[in-house]
C-alpha cells in the first residue's frame, strides 16, 4: 500500500481520486475524526477542489490531539479490545459488542486500515490556516464530550475563524454512533443545501 506521507502528500491524493471519479468542479467534502482532517487539510491546500466542509469530531484541526488519547490509541494498537470504544462514547453504558452491524463493520475496518494508512499525524492548524478554512462555508459538527480533542477549545477556534458549529451535548467521538444519525444527516443536508451566494 503506497499510501501518503505528508499532507500535501495527502491532498494530492485526495485530487488524483476526484479525478479518477470524474469530478473536476469544486466539491462538498465530508468527513470524520480522521478523515476530516484530510478533508480541511484539501480546503486548506487546494481550496479549488472544495465547495463546502463537513468536519464531524475531526481528528486535531481546531484543537490538538490530547496526550490521554494518543496513549489510550497506543495501548489499544497492542491489545485491542471493546474497552477503547468505551472510552471514546460519552455513554458509561456503551458497549460495542451491541453497536449495529453496519457500524462494527466500519469500526473494524477502520482499525485494520489505520496502522497501514495513517501515516501523516494530524495537527492543530495555525489560526491563519483556520481563517482560511472559514472562507469557505465550513461546518463543525462535534461531541461535547469529544475525547480525542478538547471540544471546548475546537469550537471556541472553530467560531473565531468563522466556521459554524453544531455541538451534541452528551456524544463524545462515536456521535454518529450515539446519537440518531437522522438529526446529523439532517443537520448536514440543511447545510450543504444552504445557498451560500447571499
């Protein structure tokens, strides 16, 4: 697997895709933890390729990764088990074993691709590339109780650049997993439909 190892290493990737699909007019991008910031990291580098961003409990960007995380992540990455889940769920109750079987599925492939793939640490932005970022209607959606960054400080940055924020009080980093993804795609659909022209 040739896989990207910087971030414009990355966002050249991300252009080489769009191009193997056939979109060549600025696109509405999507992502989560992760994927968001390779998502903000296309806005940020080649804002030609970009329409909107959608960045659900994005991976650094707004705020860095907090130390307990890296090393829960670290401890996981040697013995992997449900416990690291529970971590990251805002629910004391949650239990991973019970997620839908659509969500294990990507839980699981996540993981398997991770330790392959992820080779460019995500970063806070400077607050230059954050107003940058805001430019272009942006959108954080996150956790109050995010646990991978610290949600207070993602959002407090996230509004000073001019990005809009959707915060869910009691999710942490699984929020598409804790909360009804009918209020997100909601959220995300009425935002992405949004005429940004006036």
């Amino acid at each position: 697997l040739n896989c990207p190892k910087t971030q414009a290493e990355l966002v050249e990737w991300v252009r080489d895709v769009l191009g193997q699909l056939g979109i060549s007019s600025p696109a509405s991008m999507v992502g989560y933890s992760y994927g968001s910031f390779i998502a903000a990291s296309v806005g940020l580098m080649a804002p030609d390729l970009v329409e909107k961003l959608v960045l659900f409990a994005p991976a650094a960007v707004f705020a860095p990764v907090r130390p307990a995380w890296i090393l829960r992540a670290l401890a996981h990455a040697l013995f992997p088990g449900p416990w690291f889940f529970k971590y990251m769920s805002a629910d004391p109750e949650f239990e991973y074993q019970k997620m839908p079987a659509k969500d294990l599925a990507l839980t699981d492939a996540i993981r398997d691709l991770a330790s392959t793939a992820l080779a460019v640490n995500p970063f806070q932005f400077s607050d230059s590339q954050l107003r940058q970022l805001g430019e272009r209607p942006s959108l954080l959606v996150i956790g109050e109780k995010e646990t991978v960054v610290d949600a207070g400080l993602a959002v407090e940055n996230a509004r000073k650049a001019g990005v809009k924020v959707q915060v869910y009080p009691n999710a942490g980093h699984l929020l598409l997993i804790e909360h009804p993804h009918d209020q997100a795609v909601e959220v995300v659909a009425g935002f992405l439909n949004e005429d940004m022209s006036s």
